[in-house]
C-alpha cells in the first residue's frame, strides 16, 4: 500500500511538472505574441506614413520592379520567419491533426508571413528603390 501511495505521488509530481513547463511555455509565447504585435502595429504606422507622406510618385513599373522589389523581398521574408519561428510552428502542426485544419493552417500562416515580410523586408526595398530612383 505505501509503494502505490509513493507511485501515485510520484505520478501527480510528474502531471504537475508538466503542467508548469506547459504554463512556461504559454506564458513565454504570450509574451513573444504582445512584442510581435508591436513591432507590427510600428510596422504599419511607418508605411502607411511613408506611403502618404514621403514616398515619391514615379511612373515605369515593370516585371523586373515586381520581382525585385515586391516578389523577391516577400519570399525571402517569408523564409526568414519560418526560421525564425520554427520550434513554434513545429509545435503548431504536430499537435493538430485533420488535413482540413492542417491546410487552413498553411494558408493562414503563409498570409499571416506574407503581410509581415512585405511589411518588414518588402518597405525596406521599395524604400531603396524610391531613393535610388529619385537619385538617378
């Protein structure tokens, strides 16, 4: 009797240790999830500032300013977060099964990528190209 008392000790030890690396963990992302949003939030602010208040109105966009400055920039941004947040979206497709959520989940963090890589590394190159245009 005390052997099965010790074990059903031992076992709820076990349960609530991981329940607190489980609480860790949704704690720390929550943290990441609010310092994320911020930058976004930045991120928003400067383009839309910089679309009404500093970029200059050029003419001539061709294939060549799709791929460079927009296609270019926004895969590569993409990439950069995946790697970035890599342990999180292991955790994310392991623990979630069905292939209907599966995919809605691709999609919506390929978009949800897709807008801060524009966001972020896209600005950056179509703040380059304005100001090696408006040089030349």
């Amino acid at each position: 009797m005390l052997v099965a008392i010790f074990d059903r000790l031992k076992l709820l030890d076990v349960k609530s240790k991981k329940l607190s690396e489980k609480r860790k963990f949704i704690s720390t992302e929550n943290r990441l999830e609010k310092k994320h949003s911020r930058i976004l939030i930045g991120l928003m602010i400067f383009g839309i500032g910089y679309y009404y208040f500093i970029e200059p109105r050029t003419i001539g966009h061709d294939i060549k300013y799709s791929i460079y400055i927009f296609g270019l920039p926004t895969i590569i941004g993409i990439v950069s977060l995946a790697i970035y947040r890599r342990q999180f979206l292991v955790n994310r497709f392991s623990t979630n099964k069905g292939f209907v959520l599966w995919t809605f989940m691709i999609l919506f963090y390929l978009l949800q990528g897709f807008i801060f890589s524009y966001l972020s590394i896209g600005q950056v190159a179509k703040i380059g190209w304005d100001i090696l245009n408006e040089k030349s």
